[in-house]
C-alpha cells in the first residue's frame, strides 16, 4: 500500500504550481511579548534591525516592526488589557 501522506503532499505541489510569487505587502505576522522594549533591545544588541522601534499607537498597543528575509511584517507588540478589552469596546 503506498504512503498516502507522501502521495497527497506530492499531488498537492503538482497540483499548485505558480509562475510568480504573489505580489503585494506579503504577510503580516504579529507577536505579543510582555516584555517588548526588553526584547527589541535584546534583537538590536543582536544586530536584527528594525523599520520601526517600539511606539505607543492610537489603538492603545505598543509596536514594533520589521520585516524577514522574504518581506513579510513581523509585528511584536504589547496591547495589555487592550488586546481583548479595549475602551472603546461595545459590551
């Protein structure tokens, strides 16, 4: 009997095949981290640059950016209690 996780992950890469990588922003990933100017300190001693150092937003979160290899965002953050009870939150 073949092995059918072998066989589906090889129809599966016949099947999708592309020309091009898909154009735009890439993809955006967020972490939170309670810790966040520690640990963007921590990535910059370690030389990992961002495009942006961590900043208060208008949602009420804490941000960092930068970007992998490939172009995608990485986004750490720190919202607190914000993240899932903002204060403009309809109850």
């Amino acid at each position: 009997m073949p092995d059918l996780y072998a066989l589906t992950v090889t129809l599966l890469f016949q099947i999708h095949q592309v020309e091009k990588l898909p154009s735009g922003d890439g993809i955006w990933i967020y972490f939170e981290c309670d810790d966040l100017d520690g640990q963007v300190r921590n990535l910059v001693a370690n030389g990992i640059e961002f495009e942006e150092l961590p900043t208060d937003q208008s949602w009420l979160w804490r941000e960092a950016r930068l970007k992998d290899p490939d172009n995608n965002q990485l986004i750490l953050f720190y919202a607190g209690v914000n993240r899932k009870n903002p204060p403009w939150r309809i109850n």
